[in-house]
C-alpha cells in the first residue's frame, strides 16, 4: 500500500489552505506531519482520509486514483487528540464499532479486539466503561479502534497531545514498537521537534500549507533544506544571523570573524543569513575555535532542569538551551560561545548553502 500526493491544493474562498502540496509514502512507513498550529496537518490528513476533497490535485492510493472517493470508499483510520469512545459501550465494543460496521462476523470481531487489546496492554479493561478509565487508557481505546480495521492508512492527529509527560512518553513508546510489526502507512501530526524526533521515521516540515521538506526524520533536522524548514524542526527556533562572505573572509553579525578554515570560503562571495541551533550555544568555550559573543540578557526562562536565556547584542535576538539552572537578571552582560563546526549558512533566497559537517549531538 503506497499513498501519493500529487500537487494538491485546498483553496476556501480566497483562502489557500493546502498549497501544492506533493508526498510519496512507501508501504509500511512511519511518517510525521511537523508544524506550528495552523501549518495544515489536520487538513491535510482530511485530504488523505477523504473527508475534504482537495481543489487540485491527485490522491492515489496503491496505484488507484482515490481523489474523489469519499472517507468510506478508503480503508483509512484516523485518531485525534480527543478521546472519541462511546461512554455507553464497553472498551469492548468500543473497540468492536467499526467490525460491526462493516459487518465482520463475530467469531473474527472477538479475535481482533482481543488481539488489539492485548497489544495496547488494555485487554484486562474490555468489561469496562470508558468513562471508569484513566485519560491514558481511554487514549488507547481510542487507539484500538482506528488499529483493529487493519487500515491500508492510519492518522493520528496529536493523539498524546492532551496526555501527562510520562504518559505521553510511554505511548509514543509503543506506537514505535507497533508500527514496526505492521504494514500499513502510518502519519502523525505533532507540534513539537522533539517528538518528531523521538518518533523516527520520516517527517514532512509544513508552514502555511506548504510542504517545506520530507525525508528521513534525522536528516531533515540534520540538513534543512531552508531558513524557513531549520526555524521549522528547532525548538527554540534557529537562531539567525546576518553576514557576509567575500573572496579571504566570512563575517557574521559585522563583528566575528570566523576561521579561514571554517569550511565557507567555497561559497560564492555575498549576503548570507548564517543558523546555530539553541543548544550548540554555551556558556563556556568548547574549542578553541569557538567564536565569543557578548550580549545582554532579555529573560532567563528556567523550566525544569533547563534554562532558556533570551539574549540580544547591536544586530541580534537570540535564544539559547542550557543544560541546568541558570539564573541572570534583564540587562545582565553575558559572554556565550558556539562553535564554528556547528554553523549552517543559507543564500539571499532563504536556501541551504553549507550544512556543517559535524555528525554529533542533537
């Protein structure tokens, strides 16, 4: 089972809200929709699904053109973030609902919700009533009855959005180890990098429709493709600066000189927006030839066991990832460091022009 978008658009009045978007997901794939709210995941899992019909454009699923084939003529589950179960039924039937739809007989129901069940450790519950269930077991019946169709597709939109951290960990956990002893497509919708990467896969980064970059979910985050995709699969955002690069030199900000052999004397001569990533900034020098920025502190959020230090020197907002408690005060003068290595640099246009070469930490 293969699922192929072709140049689809989604236009509501004046309104594009899907903009020629185009993916090609392999059969048996893990894919993650990664976007700020409003970027399009939801609308464009209803495209796939066949709730919306798009305005232009091809859906074709395993080689059939399903563009205009209703959600019932495509054998797609969808979960969302609420918990949608039937506070009437049992977890049983609940999950039994969409086998009875279609008519399954019940020797084979019995089967597969059993089967389901047992793979989301909730087979001890099938007597009981959704609302008797913590948020995390409702989650998962929810869960089992979009996996007991056995769908040539399965969308989840946020499902653990609205879950405890621990929860949260624990079943994007099992959604891994399921996926990977099924074969159907598999696309998931988060706001946050970090569960992109957590999740694996391969992940489409979307910003107002668009559809920025698909690839595998660690070379996507490694090498975007553009300022606005490395913003995209940041958290915090990239952080930017501007320069220059001539024939003997690179100068970022107007004021740091980077090394002659930084590696970006090959690019051609002109403006650049050069990226460092949050939390490739220190507080102390890494390497010698780490480059030393004095700035002012603007606010040192802590949150948890981190701190996130908003900062500004004469060109420049910035934020930077710490590991730890650190606390400074509004107007604090701070000297940070990043490393030369972990530097990207993007053209006039917004493109990647040189990716570092470093293979490292996250």
């Amino acid at each position: 089972m293969s699922l192929i978008l072709e140049d689809v658009d989604l236009q509501v009045g004046r309104e594009m809200h899907i903009d020629r978007a185009s993916l090609e997901l392999a059969p048996g794939s893990f894919n993650v929709l990664l976007g700020r709210t409003l970027a399009g995941k939801t609308t464009l899992m209803r495209l796939m699904a066949g709730l919306e019909m798009p305005t232009r454009g091809r859906i074709v699923m395993n080689g059939h053109d399903v563009t205009r084939l209703s959600v019932r003529q495509r054998n797609v589950s969808m979960v969302y973030q609420q918990f949608i179960n039937y506070p009437g039924m049992t977890l049983y039937e609940n999950i039994a609902s969409p086998l009875r739809l279609a008519k399954v007989d019940q020797e084979e129901i019995d089967r597969r919700v059993h089967e389901t069940a047992e793979m989301l450790h909730i087979e001890h519950l099938l007597e009981r009533y959704p609302l008797e269930l913590s948020g995390g077991q409702q989650q998962r019946t929810a869960m089992g009855r979009a996996l007991v169709k056995d769908a040539d597709v399965i969308l989840f939109d946020e499902p653990l959005v609205n879950l405890d951290y621990k929860l949260r960990e624990e079943l994007r956990e099992e959604l891994r180890t399921l996926f990977a002893e099924r074969h159907c497509i598999a696309v998931y919708a988060t706001t946050e990098p970090s569960e992109a990467l957590s999740l694996g896969g391969h992940t489409a980064v979307l910003h107002q429709g668009q559809v920025l970059q698909y690839g595998p979910t660690e070379e996507v985050y490694r090498w975007p493709n553009s300022t606005r995709a490395a913003e995209m699969f940041s958290e915090p955002p990239m952080n930017f600066l501007d320069g220059e690069i001539t024939d003997s030199s690179v100068i970022i900000g107007e004021r740091y000189r980077l090394p002659d052999n930084a590696g970006f004397l090959h690019l051609p001569p002109g403006s650049y927006r050069f990226g460092i990533r949050a939390s490739h900034i220190s507080l102390i020098p890494n390497d010698d030839r780490d480059i030393a920025m004095d700035v002012r502190v603007d606010l040192a959020e802590i949150s948890g066991s981190e701190t996130f230090l908003h900062v500004h020197d004469q060109q420049s907002d910035m934020t930077v990832h710490l590991a730890g408690i650190h606390e400074f005060e509004v107007d604090d003068e701070v000297t940070l460091y990043f490393p030369v290595h972990k530097v990207y640099a993007f053209d006039a246009q917004g493109s990647v022009a040189h990716v570092p070469a470093y293979l490292g930490e996250s």
